[in-house]
C-alpha cells in the first residue's frame, strides 16, 4: 500500500523542482526585449511559491509528519532538526528573493547580481532539502509509520494539495495566476520562451 500523503509530498516536489528550473532558466536568459512581462512572471512565480509551498507543503510536513517520523525512528531527529531549519530559511529567502527582484526592476542593472546570487542560494538548498526528504524521511515514513498515523496525515495533505502539480483543480482565484505562469514561464513548467 502506498499512502496518498507521500504520493502528494512527491508530487509537489515534482511541480516544484520544474518551478525552480525554469526561473533559473528565465533569470539566465534575462529580460530580452520584454522587461515588464520577464518581471511579471516572475514575480508570479515567486508568489506563487509563497502561497503554495510556503504556506500548506512545509507547515503540514513540520507539524504533522516530521515529529511522527522523529517518534518512530529517533535517529532521524538530526536530518528532521536541519529540515526544520530549512522551513524557515526558504520561507524568509522567498520574500528576501522577492524583494530583490523588485530592487532589480525598480532601480536596474546594478541589483541584478545580488539577485540572481540569492535566488541561486535559495534553490540549491531547496533542491538539497526535497532530496534529503525523498532519501530519508519518506522512506522511513513509509515503513514505520501506522494506518492511524496515515488517516490522519491523508486526510490533512489531500486537504490543500498544490494545483501546479497538474492533478487537481484550481482555486478559481489563483486560477488566472496559474494559466500566466504556464503560458509564460518557459519549460519545464511552462509553454513560453525558451
Ligand atoms: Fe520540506
Ligand atoms: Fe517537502
């Protein structure tokens, strides 16, 4: 049996590392000839990642799966301490990298490196920080943890699952949100550029 929760937690990470590729791929390539539409999606991307992985993925990991998974295997107490970490850096670098691409929009080419160092920072440790979840933690999920232990924790992660991941329906409000950064993010997780 394979628990809905880790199908989703995987999921999620999918949708996310292909968020991650393309705004690396768009910042390498730049503004071009479009400065207003380059800025506005990524600015839509980065938002997104603020409501969608910010808010539902990693609290529902570090309230209701992490201590369960510290509980059955302790040994696991280091690696869950250093993704605990991880929650709030990235939750702060998001609006950190936001706030720096604004700079960089706003005030010019002169906050571009700045920019494009944090956001470099930021997604190497997020991608490390999926990875080590995958290796370690969801593996050992996945044989310790009890049939009460996953009702609760499916009911939970089906609850808000990420629309990006292509699965489910989304919100009507982020609705048009989603179709922008589809439409104009270049792949993976877009049809635009590139
Ligand atoms: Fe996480
Ligand atoms: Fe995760």
């Amino acid at each position: 049996m394979k628990p809905r929760t880790l199908e989703i937690i995987r999921d999620e990470h999918s949708s996310m590392a292909a968020m991650l590729q393309s705004l690396r791929l768009m910042v390498k390539q730049g503004p071009g000839d479009d400065p207003k539409g380059f800025f506005e999606v990524l600015r839509a991307m980065l938002f997104y990642i603020d409501e969608f992985p910010e808010r539902l993925h990693h609290p529902k990991e570090t309230e209701l799966l992490f201590p369960r998974v510290v509980k059955a295997v302790p040994e696991l107490g280091v690696a869950v301490a250093r993704l605990d970490r991880d929650h709030e850096y990235t939750e702060q670098a998001v609006r950190d990298v936001h706030q720096m691409l604004v700079a960089w929009e706003m005030l010019g080419d002169s906050r571009r490196q700045e920019f494009q160092e944090t956001l470099t920072r930021y997604i190497n440790v997020y991608l490390a920080h999926m990875q080590l979840e995958e290796q370690e933690i969801l593996p050992a999920a996945q044989k310790h943890l009890t049939e009460a232990d996953w009702e609760e924790l499916d009911a939970a992660f089906e609850e808000n699952r990420d629309p990006l991941t292509g699965k489910y329906q989304p919100d009507p409000v982020f609705e048009q949100l989603f179709t922008r950064i589809v439409r104009d993010a270049p792949a993976p997780i877009g049809l635009g550029g590139g």
